[in-house]
C-alpha cells in the first residue's frame, strides 16, 4: 500500500481560513453573509452548500480577489519544508479542500509551490456572483462530502491515509484516516469524541509526525 498524505487547505495550509477572510473583504452584506455562516454552523447546510450560496453574495473581479490573497494571505509555517520531503521521498501530496480554486492557486503560486495540485470547488467570477461547483472524483457534481469522497477513493484504492486538517469538514474524512494531525475546531472534536490524533500548529511539526509514522509503517 501506497501512503498518501490528504491535507485541508483553509487554516490547515494557511493561517487563518481564506474563504472568512475573501468574505470579509468583499461581501457588500456582511451581516447577511454572517447569518448565512450561522446557518452553516447550526448544520442547516453542507459546506458545499454554504460556499455555494455564500460566494454569490461577492460581486467582484477575479483580479480583485487575488490580488488580495496575494496580499494577506499567510502560509503556515514549514509548509514549504513539508512539500519538498514529501516530493523528495515519492509520497503523494494531495491537497483536498471545500474552499475555491479562486484563492488556493494564487495562495500556492505565491509561496512557489504553484507545482503542487489540489481538488477544491470551482469559482466562475461573473457580473451576478461568484457561481460556486463542486465534483467527486468521477467528474459528477455533487453539494455534500466533498473531502470525503477523494478519501474514500484513496482507501478504496488501498491507500494508508495520513490526514490533516482543522474543521466541521474534516470530521468525516478524519475519522476514516490511519493517521490524523489536528488543529482547531478538529482536535476538539476528535479529542471529544476519543478518537487517536496528533496536535500540530505548524508544518514542522507536520514533518516530524510523518516520518514517525513511515518508520512505524517500516517505510
């Protein structure tokens, strides 16, 4: 078997999540835009669901908003140190995430690891919104368990999974991996639930799990 690392990006890869702050920067209603993220948090939507209807909302141009996250959107630290082990050792690299292509290109093209793919929603900027879609890893649209369904292929596929990240979204996907490094609203959940995870705050951290993890697999 294979081993796979599967990483969030929003608060995960970056400090802080970019979706709050793009929706901060540029919602014209951000009191409807809250009450939206109420809704989300109260279970009422998926987060599919939530960027969907959330994204509309921004009426802006491309260029804006990724000037923008070029701007003020900070990786976390040991990132860049993480990316390169992974690619100098053959460990596949994926980065999962419900957030949207719009931020994550110019968030990873900023740090020069425009290199490295992901799977995230998709954004059409247009006059009328942002239109917000997501697919599973057959290419057929789906609004509910994005991250889940590229960990289910890959341990379908006879993967081991080594899984980090930091939210509501994570829950699924982590409960289903062989390892989990979690940080934030996660590690809450996993700790409340006794489910085995690995606290981190940066990448270095990231990195020392990881190789841990391949000598206890005898990698």
């Amino acid at each position: 078997m294979a081993l796979i690392v599967q990483s969030d990006f929003d608060d995960t890869i970056t400090v802080g999540n970019v979706s709050t702050m793009v929706h901060k920067a540029f919602a014209p209603d951000l009191a409807l835009w809250q009450a939206m993220e109420d809704e989300y948090h109260a279970g009422k939507y998926s987060v599919e669901e939530s960027n969907i209807r959330e994204f509309a909302l921004i009426r802006r141009s491309r260029a804006e908003i990724e000037e923008y996250v070029r701007r003020n959107v900070v990786v976390r630290e040991g990132f860049g140190e993480f990316v390169r082990y992974c690619e100098a050792e053959n460990i596949k690299l994926v980065v999962v995430s419900s957030g949207l292509d719009l931020y994550i290109r110019p968030t990873l093209e900023k740090a020069g690891l425009a290199r490295l793919g992901f799977r995230s929603g998709n954004a059409e900027v247009t006059p009328k919104g942002i239109v917000v879609s997501y697919t599973d890893p057959q290419g057929r649209p789906l609004t509910k368990g994005f991250k889940d369904a590229y960990l289910r292929l890959h341990k379908r596929q006879g993967h081991t999974i080594f899984y980090l990240g930091d939210g509501h979204s994570d829950y699924g996907p982590a409960e289903e991996s062989d390892f989990v490094m979690a940080r934030s609203t996660l590690r809450k959940w996993m700790e409340s639930n006794g489910l085995p995870h690995t606290p981190f705050e940066d990448f270095h951290q990231a990195l020392r799990s990881l190789q841990a993890f391949r000598r206890k697999l005898g990698a």
